[in-house]
C-alpha cells in the first residue's frame, strides 16, 4: 500500500463511523478561523457528508470570493461577521455580565466580542451552535483566553486539557481499532496525581463515546509497577488508582492500568514478560502521559515518522465541545476534527438535555 492510500485508509477508519452517527444527529459546528481555504473545502464536505451544517466567522466578503475563485460551494454553509451578527449585542451583554461576575473590566466589550475566537465561543456557550474549531489561522493563546472567559467548566475537572487521536491502520499494536487517543498533548506542562486522573477518566469516557465498546486507558511511565521506584513513577502510580476509583464509584465502564511502559501498554508480548499476573493483556486505547513533554513529544514522533494521522487537539473539561487545532492542519485532520466534536456535541446533548451543566 502507498503513502497517499496508507493515509486516506486512517483518515476513513476514524471519520467513516463519525460521520455515519452525524447523519442521524447533524450538529452545527461554527469554525472561528473561517477565512481559510482549507476550512471552505472541508465545510463543503461536511455538508455533501450530510453530517454538520458549518458556521464560519470572518469577512463575509472575503469568504465568499475565496469561494467563488476556487469553485468551492456554500450552500448550506452559514458566514457570519461577528459585528454585523444578530447576536451581538446581547452576547455584549452576557460578556460584560461575565466579566463582572469574574471581578474583570474591559475598555472596549464590543471590540473584544467581535473577535471571532469570543464570539465563537459565546455560540456555543448559549446554544447558537453545538461546537467549535479553531486554531488554523490563529495562535492558541488567543483561543484558550476566549475559552476560559465564555465557557464553562465541568466541575469534576480540575483543568481543561487536549487530546488528540491518531488513526494508523498501517502499525502493529496501535490501539484496539487502529486508534489512540493521546492527552495531554497541549496545556498543562506538569499535571498534578488529580489532574492525571482526570485526564484518565475524561479521555477513557471520550474514547468510550467514540468507539463505542468499553476502552482500555494506560497511564504511561519510565516504569512498570514499582519497577523504578522514582517519585514521577509514584504519582502516575497512584494517579491510576484514584482514577480507577473514581470509575468504579462513578460505575464507568473503563478499563485502568498504571504505572506502565508504553510497550508494555501497547503491545501484549512485553506485557507477557513484565505484568505475567494481568488477566488482560490487549493494546490500550488511551495512553496518558505524565508530562506535557513526553506527550507532545510522542506525537509528533507517531505523525511524522510513522505516518499516523492525527485528529484534534479536542479541549476536555469544558462545558461545550471544541478543538483546538494546529495552524499546520491538513484538510483532512481537520475535517475528522469537526466530526469529533460533532459527535461530542451529540453526548452533551444527551446528558444535559436542557442545556446546562
């Protein structure tokens, strides 16, 4: 199999089942970076998958010729200028409530909310649409600032983090389905033991909507059980035991290990010779790393020299469903992204039927 066929085989073995749940629940999904071409082809897309009806936020103008000159059609597809938008001025007020609830000011609300990063952010915190992605053309301070202003946490989450996934039908020992799901590959350099195992249970819960069957999640270490008996050893140690009793109190159906290697978490013959009393020994799904370092690390290692196509980062912990990606995004990570926070979109719609946490 070539490279090109290699790639679009992972792409299709993460997007294919998304999008076939879309098609039964299309979401709206707003992309805050809209004056870019890749986000006007992969819009064109979602709507010809019949998955997601696209909002893009920018210059009306700009989006529209950007279309015209490259053939590309809107139809279905919503452009937004955050300014001139129905919403704005009540979401100028529901900012300016927030920032007084927050004990903050700002000079200028109008000028902050007509960012489109804010203004995205504020659709889908008041249900003008299910979810977002940014990050394409724009740097991510820029996003987390407008989401930790405009959206609200989950309370069981002490601090929102990113995962990515990555499909790699073409390696051995990646994951039950051709799938990993990656975190923290973005925000928090040092996560404390509770930070580790929420990152354990948000990204296992993650994995679980969307693969569908229960998910193995693998704390990772430089050590496996009390091998090295080091103190970042220790805390991802006892990260993976509280995360497993908060799933058994909270009745998850998720599947723990940890501390472990990560060929011991990835492939069953090192898991034969280093954990020879498990009961089960198949590849994780999820692989939690103990620092922001190994993670990102890792990543790019698994995309650039192993071919794996990655998805996301998708930011946990938040109240709504959003993906930060990288300004490097290819049409097609970015197209699997918007399906998953769709299908995330469909969960919170599910859980919190009214429209709140």
């Amino acid at each position: 199999m070539n490279f090109e066929a290699s790639q679009a085989q992972a792409v299709a073995r993460f997007t294919d089942p998304l999008i076939a749940q879309l098609k039964r629940h299309p979401k709206r999904v707003v992309f805050c970076d809209g004056e870019d071409l890749r986000v006007l082809r992969v819009a064109e897309r979602l709507v010809k998958a019949e998955a997601v009806v696209p909002m893009l936020l920018g210059d009306a103008a700009r989006i529209r010729a950007m279309a015209d000159e490259h053939g590309i059609s809107l139809t279905f597809v919503k452009v937004l200028e955050p300014r001139t938008a129905a919403d704005f001025p009540l979401f100028c007020q529901r900012y300016e409530k927030i920032l007084k609830y927050r004990g903050s000011v700002a000079d200028d609300i109008e000028s902050v909310v007509s960012k489109p990063a804010v203004f995205g952010s504020l659709m889908i915190q008041y249900g003008q649409a299910d979810a977002m992605v940014g990050g394409n053309a724009s740097m991510p301070t820029a996003l987390f600032r407008a989401l930790i202003q405009s959206i609200k946490p989950l309370p069981d989450v002490p601090k929102f983090f990113g995962v990515t996934v990555l499909s790699a039908p073409h390696l051995d020992h990646f994951g039950g389905d051709a799938l990993l799901f990656l975190a923290d590959t973005g925000m928090i350099p040092e996560p404390t033991t509770d930070q580790l195992a929420a990152m354990a249970i948000e990204t296992g819960k993650l994995a679980r909507h969307m693969l569908g069957r229960r998910p193995r999640v693998a704390l990772l270490s430089h050590s496996t059980k009390g091998s090295a008996g080091t103190g970042p050893a220790r805390k991802v140690a006892a990260a993976a035991a509280l995360a497993r009793d908060k799933a058994t109190e909270d009745g998850l159906d998720l599947w723990i290990e940890g501390e472990v290697q990560a060929d011991v978490a990835l492939d069953p013959e090192a898991a034969e010779i280093k954990l020879a009393k498990a009961e089960d020994r198949a590849s994780a799904d999820v692989l939690v790393f103990p620092n922001l370092d190994a993670a990102h690390i890792s990543l790019k290692l698994l995309q650039h020299c192993a071919g794996a196509v990655n998805f996301g980062p998708l930011v946990v912990g938040l109240a709504r469903p959003v993906a930060q990606v990288p300004r490097t995004v290819s049409e097609d990570s970015l197209f699997g992204t918007a399906a998953a926070v769709a299908v995330e979109a469909i969960k919170y719609h599910h859980l919190y039927p009214d429209g709140e946490v």
